[in-house]
C-alpha cells in the first residue's frame, strides 16, 4: 500500500431502459398526421413538399408530420424544422424504421428508379399504433389545397384510399404485352379491374393492420422483384379494399412527355378524367425517371420552383441543378463516374496507384 496515494469512488449511473423505440406515440388525438418517408438524396424535394403542403394548411387543424428516414443529415433535419417552425399548429418528427427491418431482405426492380424508403409505407401501422388513419405522401410531390381535406374523406369500411394509376388500362391493352400476363399470374388481376397509384394513400390503418401484420406486410416485400414494386403489393392485397380518390389527388405529370401519348391510347373514359385533373390539381405527382429538380422545364416544374424559391433548401436545389449541368458536360465517364460515388473513389484509388501521385 501507498499512504502518499488517495482513492475517490465517483457516482455510477445506471440506466433502466436501452433499448431503442420502435414506434411513436400520437402528438394529438385530433391532429392530421401526414407520414413521408425519404433519404437524404430526396431530402430538398421533401422540403419543398412540406413547404408546398404547409402554405395550404388550415389554422384550426393540427398537423404532425412523421418523417421515415434512415441517412437525413442534420443539415436536412435542421432545414426541415426551420420550415415547420413557421406554423404554430405543425409538429415535425423524424424516425428512424431499420430496426423493424432487422432479418428482412426487400426486393426491388433493379430497373425502377424509385428508393428502398417506398417500402417504409408498410411500417406505418406499427410505428403509429395509437393512430387509426393517416396520411401517406411521396416526398416528389407538390401540395395544392388543404390536405386536411384528404385526410377528412370517409374510407367507409376500406383498407385505403387512393387515385387510379392512368397509364396502366393502355399498358395492359397492348402498349406492354407483358403486363396483362404478370397481372393476372402475378397479381391476381383481370385487365378491367383498377389499379391503384400509391404515391398518395389515406390509410385506415385498424384495417390495415387486419388485413396483414407488418411482419406479413414485409415479408410479401421479400417474396419476389414486383413490376412497380410496393405498388403492385397494395394493389394485390387491396384488390376491393380501396377506395378510388379523385386523380386531382394524385395528378401525375407527363413524365419526359411519354406519359400522356400511353393514357391517350387506352380508354377515353380515363383520358377524360386524367385531362380534367390536369386542369384544377390538388396535388402534382412528379412520379417517372424526370424530376424537375433535374429539368426545371418539364411539365408541372414550374409549381415545384414556386415553393422551392421560399423553402429552406433553395440553395441546395440550385447547386444539384448545377452539378447536373457538370456532369451532363462531362458525358460518358460523368455518368460512369458520378461525383462522391464510391465507384469515382475507386477510380480516384487506381489512377493514383497506375501514375504514382
């Protein structure tokens, strides 16, 4: 022993609980929630979609909007509060679903330009438990009116609401001859019956939830690569569920002016019905491959820079759209070799190992 040595025994702290939250309580019974699920490559199109969605809201609803993500930086999180600290009756969470999905493998269309976050949807019913309906939004969408409205319709016994998907009765009567066949093998759907466009659903969620557990729900998304991915799966399940919405709920845009030639082919009825959307939108869908952050002249773009020009992510916006115009310059190995991606590192490694620098 060493008398010349002092021995301090300093306070412990002990925690009870570690483990992490797998779902959220409900903000206010009589909020309107609105869920959107998003990486943080969409994180400025989201942010001009609230933006879009908030300057519509009404000052005698509540709002409390779910955000599912798994890599938004603090940067975007940040921006995204900024935007909702305007409005007194909005809440803004964030959530982060990867530990349900532990054990889980999803599959999807390698060839479809969409996001692994589009399965977060099925995570809703177990994230929200103590809501019994909500709203769901893609985050490449721009809001007109009120989506207190929406959220207001009676879904009268049925699993969801949502608009009809235009293109696909054309599909199925010759523009893809494939299509009818993975339908009715795959889907379990004849060519006249509707099919739903997912990107904006009102969910009852007690139904949702007897329908299939998300366990169910995510293993459907294992089974197999679907054509249109979640999509297809709500539209399998939900065959006589659903409840058809107005398409001026779900407007999508003429995607790099292919989309509207496909819907002028198939039924006149639903020509109509899309040409009249068109011209009163209640919500704009940039569904497709064409985004007007990427082409500020495609169709409906203009709406989208309206809201973005007072959004938090303005400056973000404009410097993705300049990035774009770099890297289109530099063609071929631009495209190979995208700015930050692993692959232009790994080009980077190589060429410094074959010059010596």
């Amino acid at each position: 022993s060493k008398p010349d040595l002092s021995i301090k025994q300093y306070p412990s702290v002990q925690f009870d609980d570690t483990s992490t939250s797998l779902s959220l309580p409900s903000w206010k019974d009589d909020a309107v929630p609105v869920v959107f699920a998003s990486n943080e490559r969409f994180a400025p199109a989201l942010g001009v979609c609230m933006n879009s969605m908030l300057a519509h809201t009404s000052h005698d609803r509540l709002y409390d909007i779910v955000v599912l993500e798994s890599d938004l930086s603090e940067d975007s999180k940040q921006r995204l509060h900024l935007l909702c600290n305007r409005y007194q009756m909005v809440n803004l969470r964030f959530f982060n679903p990867q530990k349900l999905l532990e054990g889980h493998r999803l599959l999807k269309n390698p060839t479809d330009h969409i996001s692994m976050e589009t399965y977060y949807r099925f995570l809703i019913a177990d994230i929200l438990p103590q809501y019994s309906k909500v709203l769901y939004l893609d985050c490449d969408t721009v809001v007109l009116n009120d989506i207190a409205d929406l959220f207001d319709v009676p879904l009268c016994g049925n699993v969801l609401a949502a608009a009809l998907d235009p293109e696909i009765p054309s599909m199925i009567m010759g523009s893809d001859s494939s299509l009818k066949e993975y339908f009715q093998a795959v889907l379990g759907l004849k060519p006249e019956e509707p099919y739903l466009q997912a990107g904006v659903l009102v969910l009852d969620l007690d139904a949702f939830r007897r329908l299939h557990s998300v366990e169910e729900w995510i293993t459907l998304a294992g089974a197999r690569r679907y054509r249109f991915n979640d999509q297809d799966i709500l539209n399998m399940e939900c065959k006589n569920r659903f409840l058809e919405l107005p398409m001026e709920w779900n407007t999508v845009v003429d995607c790099n002016h292919r989309r509207m030639p496909i819907i002028e082919a198939g039924p006149y009825w639903m020509y109509k019905t899309y040409c009249k959307a068109r011209k009163h939108p209640k919500l704009v869908h940039y569904a497709g491959f064409e985004k007007p952050w990427d082409a500020p002249f495609s169709d409906f773009a203009y709406l989208f820079w309206h809201y973005a020009r007072d959004s938090e992510f303005y400056d973000r916006l404009l410097g993705m759209l300049h990035l774009e115009k770099v890297e289109k310059k530099r063609g071929l190995l631009g495209c190979m070799f995208p700015r930050g991606s692993k692959r232009r590192i790994w080009a980077k490694k190589i060429f410094y190992r074959v010059t010596g620098n």
